[in-house]
C-alpha cells in the first residue's frame, strides 16, 4: 500500500512538471529584451518624447535620423521658470548606475516645464523600463545640452517663450518697412 501511495506520488509530480501541450514556449531573455525595445519606442512615440528631445522631429514630421534621436535639444523652453532644455536622454541612460535607478529616478523626478513628468510617475514601472530599453538600444549620441538658466537671467542661446502674450506681440503684428 505504502509503495503504491509513493508511485502515484511520483507520477503526479512528473505529470505537473511536464510541459503542457498547448501551454506556449518560454521566451528567451534576448526575444523579451526586443519586445521592450520595440515597446519603448513605441512609447516614446506616442509619448510626445521626440517632440523635445530629438532635434528636427516635428519640422521632419516626426522623423528624424538615428543618430538624432533624444539625443537632446540646445533650444531652450523659456518661463517664470527660467530656461530649461530638452535632456539627452541618450547620455542619462549611458551614465545611470543601473536600469533599475534610471527607472526610480524618472518615476520620482519633478523636471522643470514644459516637461511632464507627472506623466513618467503615472506610467506603469515596465513601460518606464520598456523607455529605457529603447533609449539604451539606441547608444551613445548627441553632446552637452545647456544647464538650465534661472528666472530673471538670459539664456545664451536661442528659446521658445513659453508665456502668454497677446496678439500684439506677435511677429505678424508689426507694420512692414517700406
């Protein structure tokens, strides 16, 4: 009795190792790596990431060479904030201790405007990661972007005034030289 108990012991216990028939094949670390590099591109896409970060992205239509891509902007965005500038994203993945800081500093940073970053804390901790694939994937590029300049101080370089004005101030209002 005692030797049949332990037989089907045995044999239910090789029957729930067993790989199931219709149960799919494991994916390697390599597919799943791909799969989050395609998942962050696409994400970085629809994030609106290239809008800043890529030079040339929306006078290109939202296409920009490789070796462009968030690799960060010398434009500055001007406002009671001062100045801030688009980040090489690029460089701060390269330079990150490890995905897992990168990723807890994204989630945890409040950036300067116009950047959202309300939107990377909300985002769910894969997708953060799935950002840092892509950007990873894409290797080192791009330079230095300024620092950002504070409020009551002139950037050095050119910006996007990010405040109200009014129509009178726009470059369209102004009589033309005759």
């Amino acid at each position: 009795m005692k030797s049949g108990f332990l037989a089907l012991c045995s044999a239910l216990m090789l029957a729930a190792c067993a790989p199931q028939a219709d149960s799919p094949p494991a994916e390697s670390a390599e597919t799943s790596l791909a799969s989050s590099v395609v998942r962050g591109a696409y994400l970085a896409d629809i994030g609106g990431c290239h809008d800043c970060h890529t030079p040339g992205w929306a006078p290109g239509g939202g296409a920009a060479p490789e070796a462009l891509l968030l690799t960060g902007s010398p434009v500055g965005y001007s406002g009671g904030w001062g100045t801030s500038y688009a980040t090489n994203l690029r460089q701060s993945v390269q330079t990150a201790a490890s995905r897992e800081a990168w990723i807890e500093t994204a989630q945890s940073r409040q950036s300067l405007p116009p950047m959202p970053w309300w939107a990377l804390h909300r985002m769910e901790q894969a997708d953060v990661g799935a950002l840092y694939d892509y950007i990873y994937s894409l290797g080192e590029g791009g330079g230095d972007i300024p620092a950002p300049v504070p409020p009551g101080s002139v950037p050095q370089g050119p910006f996007i005034w990010f405040e109200p004005v009014g129509p009178e101030m726009h470059p369209a209002s102004a009589p033309l030289a005759e």
